[in-house]
C-alpha cells in the first residue's frame, strides 16, 4: 500500500516537494476514529513512546521512593533540548538515585541551542551525557534499576530486567506482540519495538483518558500525563512543537515526537490517541501532520489555533526572511477526518 500525500511545501505558487504519509486515530477500546494510510505496518516509535517506558518508573512505586518530582517525571518523558534546566534536572534525578552521569549509557550530545552549545564552547567545556536528549529517560530507567535492587550497569541491553518491563507495558498498551525480530537499536542505545500505528493510537488514547486500564496503572498513567502537560518546557525545550503544543492547549493535549517522522498524542477530551508517521522521516512534515489533525479533531480558539498555524502552513522563507512559500496539510487530511 502506497501512503498517499499529506503535506505540500509550496514556492512561488508551485508545490515544490510532496511528504507522503501515515494517521491513526484510535479510541481506547481499539476502534478505529479515522484513518489515512497503513495504520497496520509495523513502525520504530523512537522516541515518541518515552510516556509508555515512563509508566514502570511510577506504578513500582520507585519514582515515589526516589522523591521524583513533577518535572522530574516530565523529564523523564522528554526530548529535550539539553538547555540548563534540563541538565541540572537529570542530575538530580541521578543523585537521589545515589548515581551519577558516568552510570549514563545514552551517550554525549551537543545541546539543540545556539547559546547554549556556546555556553560550552566559551567554557572550554564538551558536551556530556546530561546533554543528550534522552537523558532525562535514562534517568528514570538507572532509578528504576536501583529501586528494583537490579544492576544498573547494562540497563539498557534487550534482556535487563528494566528494558524487559518497558517491553511488557508495550505489549499491554499497545496489543502488539513485540518480538526479536521487530527489535532495533534506538539513537541513545535502548530497544525500539516495531509497532502498528493503530497500536500506538490506542495507547495513547488509553494515556490520556485511564480506560481500559487497571487502576494502579491508570494513576500511574494520569500521573505522568499531569507531570508533562503541567510541565511542557520540561518536555522539550525553547521552540519545540511539543512544548509550543502543550504549552498553548493548556491540558488538553499531550504531544510527543521521535525521530524519522513518527508523532503521538493524547487527547482525553475526545477519547483519542494519535500515531501517525511522515514516511521519508522529515520532521518539517510530521509536525505540519500533526497540527493538522489537532487542527481537524478540536475546537480551537484563537491563541490555540495560532500555535497549530506556525506548523501547519508554516512559511517558507528567503535567507533573508522573506516568505516564498508554505508548509501545508492537504485538504484530503482534513476532510477525513472531519467524515469520520
């Protein structure tokens, strides 16, 4: 099956370059709301699933024992942008595990930021573990090792008893069987399980609403989702979709990028979640795919749906600022959604 287009990026009244894609859009029951695309090909969520690995961290027990705040939590959903806080963050969330950055096994990133890669450089200094935008994540997982009483040397191997809990919620949330041969190696050393779209979509309906879930896990689940939507810049970071989104729906929604092109949200006002992939992996795309469904789906008022606008009908600009074109849903994506 071919996906078909979903975004345009125009110049001089001409479309320039087409992205073709994938949407779900699932309720907690499994049913499906709408759908464009192969919902049913098994994808890498990457990093838009670090909610779902977050949830063993809180229903343990251990994110209580280890006094994690939060924005703690947030972080520990996030993909930050190695800004100062988001540093300093992880390296508390290290020390009231009674660890520190050496037990990282995420790797050294430079910051996102111009002014803070500066920072660095100015200070003679390299950027560390703490930087990379999973470190928040591989935070939780070391303090989820040490409550569990398990190494935390290696916790990010297939077969460690944390990565083996993280796959258990995802076989759970998402109703898909995740075996070894639909394992890769995520960018920061972890697993990424292939998984459907219409998987996805139903466990992040399943996130932002508790349906379907036993309780300790629907608390858990509630409180991961207050963390982050209470704590957006914690999620990402200074002009990032996902905080923006957050951010500017006040609660009503959850957003979460990964790489190559994949994106998932919650939306509990309507029962939904939300998975859906650019297939060529560009991120100027999924993001526009994005705003275009939240754009579809809710009633937006006019702070809201100028936040969606900055990504959905971006503009396309000059070196020397001047607008020239657009990134641009195409009406089809609407208009299915709107019939469904």
């Amino acid at each position: 099956m071919t996906n078909p287009v979903l975004v345009e990026v125009t110049r001089g009244g001409l479309v320039e370059s087409a992205h073709r894609g994938a949407i779900a859009i699932v309720d907690a029951s499994g049913t499906v709301h709408s759908s464009i695309g192969d919902i049913e090909r098994a994808i890498f969520p990457r990093s838009a699933v670090k909610m779902l690995q977050a949830l063993p961290l809180v229903e343990t027990g251990a994110a209580e024992a280890l006094d994690f705040t939060p924005e703690e939590l947030a972080l520990a959903c996030s993909s930050h942008n190695g800004e100062e806080v988001h540093v300093n963050t992880a390296r508390v969330m290290l020390i009231k595990a009674g660890l520190d950055e050496e037990a990282l096994e995420c790797g050294a990133q430079w910051p996102a930021l111009d002014a803070d890669r500066a920072a660095l450089i100015c200070n003679d200094e390299s950027p560390c573990a703490l930087h990379n935008n999973c470190s928040g994540k591989h935070a939780g997982f070391l303090g989820l090792a040490r409550v569990m009483g398990v190494p935390t040397k290696g916790y990010v191997e297939p077969d460690h008893p944390v990565q083996q809990e993280i796959r258990a919620v995802m076989e759970a949330m998402t109703g898909a069987s995740l075996v070894a041969d639909k394992c890769g190696i995520d960018g920061c050393s972890i697993p990424t399980w292939a998984t459907p779209l219409s998987g996805l979509a139903r466990a992040f309906a399943c996130l932002g609403t508790g349906e379907g879930l036993e309780p300790n896990r629907g608390l858990a689940a509630a409180t991961l989702y207050d963390a982050c939507t209470c704590h957006p810049h914690m999620v990402a970071g200074t002009g990032r979709f996902c905080t923006d989104v957050i951010a500017g729906f006040s609660q009503r929604v959850y957003v979460k990028t990964g790489a190559e092109g994949v994106f998932c949200a919650s939306i509990p006002e309507l029962g939904l979640g939300v998975a859906l992939k650019c297939d060529d992996g560009t991120t100027r795309a999924s993001e526009a795919m994005m705003a275009g469904v939240i754009s579809a789906l809710m009633l937006a008022d006019e702070d809201e749906a100028g936040v969606l606008a900055r990504f959905d009908h971006a503009p396309v600009k000059t070196r020397r600022g001047v607008s020239v074109g657009e990134i641009r849903t195409v009406p089809e994506l609407h208009k299915a959604i709107a019939a469904s």
